[in-house]
C-alpha cells in the first residue's frame, strides 16, 4: 500500500471528523483537503457555524497534513482566526505545509466557504515522533 493510502485509510479511524461529517477529499506529501458541509448540528446559538467546528475541521486537515510522511506527528502549539461567519453551505480546508524538519513542521490551513471567501485561517506547529504511521 502506497504511504498516502495508508494516510487515507488512518484517518478513517478519527470518529471525531465522522461525527461532524467531515469528508477527506485529498491528501499528498506535506498537503491535505477536506471539506464539511454544514448542518443544524453545527450552528451555534446565533445560527452561525461553531467556532469549534470550524476549528475541528481545520485541526483534522493539519492534522492529516502533518502525518502525510508517514510518521506519527502531534500537535504542538495551534492558533485560529476567524475572519467571516457563515451559516449554510459547504466549508473546504486547505492545508500546507510551510517548514518541515527531522522535528518540527509548521502548517497553514485555509478555511473557505462555497464562494471561495476566506472563513478562518489556521496555523499549526507540529512535533514529529519516531513512530511511523500502523494501520
């Protein structure tokens, strides 16, 4: 199995994304897309999408990103910034990776909606293990 497939099929396991109906559209070395189409599950109490959710979606295509090598990487230190609301639609993120070392890589995700307009912008710091990625 190629190491992106057995990236894919990991993250299948993240019952969290499932939950939340979070879909990994793609994934290549260093880089992730996954999208979220927003439900009455999501919204907060002024009917805008949660700030957790938009979190949750841009910290699993970090995550996703960051564990593309193929060895086990956690986060470290993360940070977001909300810069429109939205209530309806499809929300897409789009990780990168912006350094990488034998023990520290720094992430960028963009979060946007159907029109492609910036929702939330996402920054990651990861610390990469020895382990490799088990399926």
């Amino acid at each position: 199995m190629l190491e992106i497939e057995k990236i894919k099929e990991f993250f299948k396991g993240d019952k969290l994304a499932q939950y939340l109906g979070i879909e990994l559209l793609d994934v290549s070395r260093g880089n992730a897309v996954a999208k979220m189409v927003i439900k009455d599950e999501h919204l907060n109490g002024i009917n805008t999408v949660h700030g957790g959710a938009i979190f949750t979606l841009a910290d699993f295509t970090f995550a996703v990103a960051a564990n593309s090598h193929g060895r086990v990487t956690v986060a470290i230190n993360v940070s977001i910034s909300f810069m429109k609301a939205v209530t309806s639609g499809t929300l897409t993120a789009v990780a990168r990776e912006v350094s990488l070392n034998p023990k520290i890589a720094s992430y960028t995700v963009d979060i946007c909606d159907d029109e492609g307009e910036l929702i939330a912008i996402f920054q990651g710091l990861a610390y990469r293990k020895r382990d490799k990625i088990v399926i």
